[in-house]
C-alpha cells in the first residue's frame, strides 16, 4: 500500500530534502494561501502541534475525489482523537471548494491551489482531459513537519478509502 517517492535525491520547490542512505528526510514547508472567505491560510498555523492529514484530490467535479472525502469526513471524530488536523486541496478555484465543502458539510478546511503552488510542491499536478488537477494522494506530517506516510494514486480512482487512512494513522500512532 505504501507508495515511495521517485527520485529521491530530487525535490521539488515545497519540500526540503536531504539525502540521507539509505532514506531520504523530507519536511514539509509552510504554505499560506488565501481561505474561501478570503482570509490568510496559514499551514503550519493550522497544524499546530499535531499530526496533520493533508489530502490532494482532482475537483469538487469528482465523484470518485468527493466519496473519499466523504468517508474521511465521517471518521473525523477518530482523527482528532489521534490529534490530527485534516486540509484537503484541490485546483478548484476557491468558489468551488467554498460550494464543496458547504455540499459535503465537511468539517476541516478545503483549500483552493489555483496557482498550484503547494500541488506542484509535492509534484502532483497531472492532466485531465483538458484541465490540469492534481493526483489523488495523501500525505500524513507529524507536528515537525517530517512526513510520516504518503501515499500517490496512479490514476483518478486510485486513491485509499477514509478507513485505509484510519487505520494508518492508528498505526502511526502505536509506532510513535
């Protein structure tokens, strides 16, 4: 299930990596972009001192993007009694994830990346039909910002369930 990332020696403008044999060491940088209500979305604000699950899905468009979200949302509960905080990002301008988010009565923040700077960070940008999105994924940071678990879908319903991230985020937590 567990995904590794491609060349590790080469990172991407939203990750600091150093390579360390055999693994790599990546930490997550802050990103603020703007909320749906047009306030500052600062990310390691937002994080705080937790865990933090950070999904990358396609667009409020996608079925396969907002049953995912679905189940995520409603295990929310279990993820904030493993203290962590929940972001999902899309290029969707921020009307739409604001229309999403409001559809779905999802409990953690939906932030737009338009620009695709925290997408192209993590190299997701990908294309479909004629849009550009990002591949599904899902990233775990722990309160440093180091990444714990990622996991990058090859194709549009590629992508773990809400419980598949339950069950390694308690894993995570049993192996401190």
């Amino acid at each position: 299930m567990r995904k590794s990332w491609k060349n590790c020696h080469l990172w991407w403008i939203g990750i600091i990596a150093v390579n360390n044999s055999p693994q790599c060491f990546k930490v997550m940088k802050n990103f603020i972009l703007e909320n749906n209500d047009g306030t500052p979305f600062d990310l390691y604000q937002y994080q705080g001192n937790e865990n933090l699950l950070m999904i990358f899905f396609r667009g409020a468009w996608c079925n396969h993007c907002k049953k995912q979200l679905r189940g995520i949302n409603n295990l929310s509960a279990y993820f904030e009694k493993l203290g962590m905080r929940i972001v999902a990002v899309s290029s969707d301008t921020k009307f739409k994830s604001s229309l999403l988010k409001n559809f779905l009565k999802l409990k953690f923040p939906v932030i737009s990346d338009s620009n695709f700077e925290i997408i192209d960070s993590f190299d997701l940008r990908t294309r479909y039909k004629e849009a550009e999105v990002a591949k599904p994924a899902v990233f775990i940071f722990s309160p440093n910002h180091e990444i714990l678990f990622h996991y990058i879908g090859e194709n549009y319903d590629d992508r773990l369930s809400g419980r598949a991230i339950l069950l390694e985020a308690e894993r995570l937590q049993r192996n401190g």
